[in-house]
C-alpha cells in the first residue's frame, strides 16, 4: 500500500535548487481543508473552538494559516507565548496548558489574558501568589488507573496510563481547586483532561467526552461553579502507517455531541463550550522532510544514509516510531529492496526506517519522509553539531517560500562567549 506525497520529484528539485535538502515542507492546501473539516465537524457547538497545540509546530506562518482558519493557540511555555504575541494573537485567543510552571510563565499568560489551564492542586496558591486568580480558569483532571478502549473483535484500540502520567489533579483535588479559585474571585470554570496520546481509534474522543462531562456535572452539582468549557485537548491521531485508518472527524464531532445531548443537556449545561488542543491531527499529515541519499553501505545489512537524521527528525529514534518513506520519481517501482534508512548521528537508533522494502536507491535520490508536520522539526536538536533545517511552506497556488532558514554554525555558537573564543 503506498502513501501519496503531496509534492512530486520536479517540484521537489525545483525547490531543492534554491533550498539545499533536507528541508521541512508544509502543504497550506491540506491545512486550510483539515482545519476546516474539524470547525464543520464540532459546528453544532455554539463556542467549538480549536487551539492548535503550538509545540507540535511553532513556526509564525503556519500558526498565522491555523489562525486565520478560526484556531486559536495553545502555549506551554514562555517562549510559545512570545511567539504567539509576535504574531499578534492574545488573550482568550490562548489557553496555557503547561506544568511544573515557572513564575515568569504563569505571570507572562495571567498578563497576556490567556484562560490558564493548572495542572496540579498545588498552582492554586501558586497563581495567588504570583498573578492572581483571572475571571475564567481552567483545572486539568487526571482519572488514574488504566484508560482503555476497546475496539471491534476485542481488540483494545486505546490504551494509556493516566495513573503513571505527572500531569493533572484528582477529582478530589479538583472539587477543592474549584472551590479555592471561586472563594478568589473566579466565575467560569474550564475542565481539561489528555488521557491518550495519537488514538487511531474514533472512539477516542467520544469516550473521553463522556468521562469529562459527567466529571463536570459532579463538579457542578457539588461546588455550584459555572462550567464555561470543556477541553478535550490532543491525542486524535493520523494514519502514519498506510494500513491504517484515518481518524474520521466527522464521525468522532459526531461522537462528541451525542454524549453532550446525553450528559450535559439533561443538566441544564448545554451552554458549555467544547474546545480542542490538537497538535499531531492539525499538521502531521501537512508536513514532509525531503532528504537526498548521499551514501550507500554494504555490511551485514544494506544501508542508505541520508543528509537528515535524527536531529531533523526525533520520533522514530525516541519511540521507534514508523514514518513512511517515498522515493520522489520512483512511486511506480517495485519495492524490491530491503534497506535501514539512516542519518549520520553517532548512535545507532539514528535510523528513519529498519528493514524496509524500497525501490532500489541510488546516490542523489530525493527521499520524502511522509507525516513529519507535528512533532517533527519541534522537537530536532544540535547532537553531534547537526544544524536545523529550514521549513518551507507549499503554497495554496503551488508556489513556495522558504518560512524559517536553516540554521548555520553561527548560529550554534551564538551562545558562546565570542571574547574568550576564536570561531
Ligand atoms: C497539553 C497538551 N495539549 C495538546 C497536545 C497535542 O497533542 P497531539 O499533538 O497528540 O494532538 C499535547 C502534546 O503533547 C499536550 O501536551
């Protein structure tokens, strides 16, 4: 089964010309159409609002496209609140999930008017303390134990760990939380919870749903709060590998509803506005790294080495995550050769694929690393002295602009004392 890329081989080596590989690209087209099959999908919620998880890609122009879609942005750090105010996107425009908060950050989202989302018991007083409790604030809920879903002929779909997760409060601490912050002043509450990371089941969504919303009705009924909404947060997941189903949106918006009209309404609570925090589903399928073979190994297993590695590209290295691989000109050709695709990092995980089946590859191939938009270049780093590469937007007309520079070694010894050091 094969994945189709969303640039040929001569837009690639039209692009590859004046932007040496590897490169990131981003396909404005598929983003814009993502987005706004999401928007349709939860339309039958008046306040439906998406904050694109901007770890997963923090890059100006991509979020300016999300925002212009209707999204708002999802920060965790002081650094993606700056980017965000770079941007011109502010106030409730954001919601700050973070953990373990550093003061400047807390007081940097409390300044930019952003809804704050605590995670622990602990950040009530913290928030006393440093900024104060805004008007509208948001506690993320951790239900411990096993979150299991099971899928058809009992295969389980989802399964996660919430009770090993660091993030989140009891419901116990919850109810205290919510009373806390009404005592300092708050008057609408938000309920936030990430139990399952890259779902590929629809039914992820909806259950979590279900578990949040009865968790709000307790809430409601036990400390009188206003619940203004309910964030689902990330963790709907795409098809990196080609068996794969793609998450249906529609049906998981639809999903989300008939639990809203089954919990919520009955409560007097149908006011409540559903957002999502969606990272990985926003942008992976959207982006790509384009690489060129540049060596060839023959040892006790066939090697192609690639002028990207690991540092472009964390995830198969961290979780041993599968990214499918085209060749660009070479989609028609048998897949008759078994290579380990690498970069040149001095570790052996350093590899984008194992044992893959491949057209035969030869020296100067452009390769095409399918999925790469979410998670991708966010979480690349210096090891070995690697450099970051550029990321580069595929306009909706089919032209392209080079959206961030490659980094240079000047800029990896930006750091450096230049007084004491000679570069
Ligand atoms: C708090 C929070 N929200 C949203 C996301 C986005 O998750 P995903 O990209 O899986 O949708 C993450 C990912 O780590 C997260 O930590």
């Amino acid at each position: 089964m094969e994945k189709k890329p969303f640039l040929n081989l001569e837009k690639a080596q039209e692009i590859a010309k004046e932007i040496p590989t590897p490169f990131h690209i981003y396909d404005e087209k598929g983003i814009r159409e993502n987005a706004r099959a999401l928007n349709e999908a939860f339309s039958w919620n008046k306040g439906y609002r998406e904050y694109f998880a901007v770890k997963a890609t923090p890059n100006p122009y991509l979020m300016q496209i999300l925002s212009e879609e209707g999204c708002g942005m999802d920060c965790s750090s002081y650094t993606e609140l700056e980017l965000c105010k770079a941007c011109g996107i502010s106030g409730t425009d954001i919601m700050f999930s973070s953990n373990v908060t550093p003061v400047e950050d807390m007081k940097l989202a409390y300044d930019m008017g952003a809804y704050i989302n605590l995670d622990d018991y602990t950040h009530v007083d913290f928030i006393k303390k440093v900024c104060g409790v805004p008007k509208t604030i948001c506690c993320r809920y951790n239900p411990g134990g096993v979150f299991e879903l099971a899928g058809s002929e009992d295969k389980v779909q989802v399964m996660d760990t919430p009770g090993d997760s660091k993030y989140g409060m009891t419901e116990e601490q919850m109810e205290k939380a919510f009373i806390e912050l009404k005592e300092a002043g708050a008057e609408d509450f938000g309920i936030h919870a990430f139990l399952a990371s890259n779902t590929v089941s629809n039914e992820y969504y909806p259950e979590l749903a279900g578990i949040l919303f009865e968790l709000a009705v307790r809430l409601k009924k036990k400390t009188g709060v206003h619940i203004k909404f309910i964030n689902l947060s990330g963790g709907v997941g795409v098809d990196y590998k080609p068996e794969e189903p793609k998450s249906d949106i529609k049906y998981i918006g639809e999903g989300v509803r008939k639990k809203f009209e089954k919990i919520l309404v009955p409560e007097g609570m149908g006011d409540v506005e559903i957002y999502t925090e969606l990272g990985r589903y926003m942008l992976a399928p959207f982006g790509a790294i384009v690489a060129k073979a540049i060596h060839e190994k023959h040892i006790y297993k066939e090697y192609i080495g690639l002028d990207a590695c690991a540092a472009n590209l964390m995830r198969p290295a961290m979780y041993g995550s599968y990214h499918h691989i085209t060749v660009l000109g070479k989609e028609n050709e048998p897949c008759d050769h078994m290579y380990d695709v690498t970069g040149g990092l001095c570790e052996n995980n350093d590899k984008f694929a194992i044992d893959r089946m491949l057209p035969k590859i030869d020296i100067g191939d452009l390769i095409y690393i399918h999925d790469t938009g979410a998670h991708g270049f966010s979480m690349g780093y210096n090891y070995n002295g690697k450099l970051r590469s550029a990321e580069v937007l595929l306009k909706e007309d089919g032209s392209f602009k080079m959206i961030r520079r490659a980094e240079t070694s000047k800029d990896y010894f930006s750091t450096f004392d230049f007084s004491e050091f000679k570069f």
